[in-house]
C-alpha cells in the first residue's frame, strides 16, 4: 500500500503540475534563441566563477564608450525594427535571491547530507528553512549590492535601460530580493513612489517537492507582506508541493517554458522591451534551459542579463 499512495502522490504532482503550466495562460506559443555578443555571461569562454553576481555594466561587453547603454538601445531597437512578423526582441535581467536559511544549511551540511535528509526537514534547531526559506542578514546584504549596481548604473550620464515589468517567484527570499534590488529605483517624477508593481507568477517559483525550502506560503502571506500583484488563478495553498517527487529538469523545463509564453503573449506589451525576472538557481537555470543559453552558475544575489529573439509559434 505504501508503494501505491507514493506513486499516487507522485501522480497527484504531475497532475497538478499541468494543472499550474497549463491553466495559467493558453495563447501563444513561441520558440526562444539568445541573441549573443552583447554580454560576457553569452560566452562560452567566460568562467562564471570569475565573473561575480554583479559585474561592471551587467557584463555588457561593449562598455567603453561614453554613451555604451545608448548604444545597446539602438542596436536592440534595431534587431525590433527588423524582426519579420511574428518574431520580438526583448532584454531579461534574470535576478537570483540573495542567501538564504536554505543555502547555509547547504554549505554546512554539504550538498549529499542536505539532499538525503536535512532538506527533508524544516530545520535542525538552530536554523530554520522550510517552509519557504527567508533570507539571511547576508542575503539581503546581497541584494542591495545588485540595487547598488542598478544604481551605479542609472548615475551615469548615459544610464542603463530600466525594467518596465518585473516578475517575481512566490517564495519569500526571491520576493524580498527583488524588493531590495529595486526600491527606489523605479519611481516616478517626485522621486517618492514606485511607478512599476511587480506580477507574481506561479511558474517562476524553484523546482517543486520534497525539499521544505521550497514550499510556498499562501497568498494571504503574500498579499500581506509584499505590495505585489499576483497572477489569476493562484491558489491559497501550495497545492504543487509534495514531500515525495522533486521535479525534474524536464518538468521544470516545461513549467518555465509556459512561464516565458506567458509573459512574451500575454504580459508584455510592444513597449516593454527590457524586463526583470527575479527568481532561483533552478527556476532560472530551467530557463537558460529552454531560451537556449549556455549552462550558467549564478551566485545567490546575482544577476545574468540575456538578449531574448521570441519566434510565435
């Protein structure tokens, strides 16, 4: 009997799954390239270890000249003005969480440990992780170095293009990053309020099941702790996570797959050519995956630029 209610539960969870790709949006479809040459993280020869969460410029590799993010702007503009029917351009500045309860357990127990037991747990006594990890006094520390990169940015004479949406996984420490990294730069004329909500989404949330880190709070939770909205549909409960099936890379490939769909058919208009997703190293290492991206480690608190061509299906 205990074999039957696991593969039960296993199904529960792929049912569910659809249920959360494929309730959320039903328009288009599209096939997804990146567009290289424009920042170092593209390279196949540039090692991530070396590169830290917050290079100069983002990484952008043309950043000598004086007017560097004028210059990426129009050749963006460029590549839209171009593009056949059917085909957009647009720039993600995917964003990781900073560090948090989770990951120092992680680095305390060591990844082997901490997959076969401890993540099973909501803590150990002296730490807790699940459900939904927060983030460490570190982690938020990691955060406001990617909000001072913005800002550094955004002093120059010629300042770096600003998100005009910006999506967000449901779980607290991707939530309160993206908090911190954009507070009081997105704001308008009087300098006072910020002029962009950020749009929760299911799918953008890190790889479902088993580890307690990764299990969500409710919306009541969310609605009272973040001034965000959240997509239709969403749930009260987690109804996504269970203790026995941890997605695959497949899975989570279709789930950040319909995520992307989403917000290219759905959610961006012809204005929003420059966006921000903050989210996990699974979530967004899924949608590397499916934009075809190189294989990209990113630190906790870092952020990764990609130049998107979305082809509609």
């Amino acid at each position: 009997m205990r074999g039957f209610a696991q593969v039960a539960g296993v199904l529960a969870l792929m049912a569910a799954s659809v249920r959360a790709v494929s309730d959320d949006y039903k328009g288009e479809t599209f096939s997804y390239q990146v567009v290289p040459g424009y920042f170092i993280q593209t390279d196949n020869s540039t090692d991530p270890s070396k590169v830290g969460p917050n290079p100069p410029a983002f990484g952008l590799k043309a950043n000598t000249s004086a007017t560097y993010w004028s210059d990426f702007k129009a050749s963006i503009s460029k590549l839209q003005r171009e593009a056949p029917k059917g085909v957009r351009y647009a720039v993600c500045w995917f964003g990781r969480h900073g560090q948090g309860w989770h990951n120092v357990a992680e680095s305390f127990y060591g990844t082997q440990a901490w997959d076969d037991y401890w993540s099973k747990l909501n803590g150990d006594g002296n730490m807790t992780w699940g459900p939904d990890a927060l983030l460490t006094d570190l982690g938020k520390q990691q955060a406001q170095l990617a909000h001072n990169a913005w800002v550094t940015e955004l002093a120059k004479k010629d300042p770096v293009p600003l998100p005009t949406k910006l999506f967000s996984s449901p779980m607290s420490r991707a939530a309160s990053t993206l908090n911190i990294t954009f507070s009081g730069v997105l704001v308008d004329v009087d300098g006072k309020h910020d002029i962009v909500k950020p749009y929760i989404m299911e799918n953008l949330r890190e790889i479902i099941g088993v580890h307690t880190c990764d299990e969500r709070r409710t919306k009541t939770y969310l609605r009272k702790t973040y001034d965000f909205r959240i997509e239709p549909g969403f749930t009260e409960n987690d109804e996504l996570w269970t203790a026995d099936h941890r997605e695959t890379d497949e899975e989570a490939n279709t789930r950040l797959k319909a995520a992307l769909d989403t917000i290219f058919g759905k959610l961006l208009s012809n204005h929003d050519t420059f966006f921000s997703i903050t989210a996990h190293s699974g979530a967004i290492g899924a949608a590397l995956r499916v934009l075809g991206h190189r294989q990209y480690s990113l630190p906790t608190g870092g952020v990764i630029p990609v130049v998107i061509k979305a082809t509609q299906n």
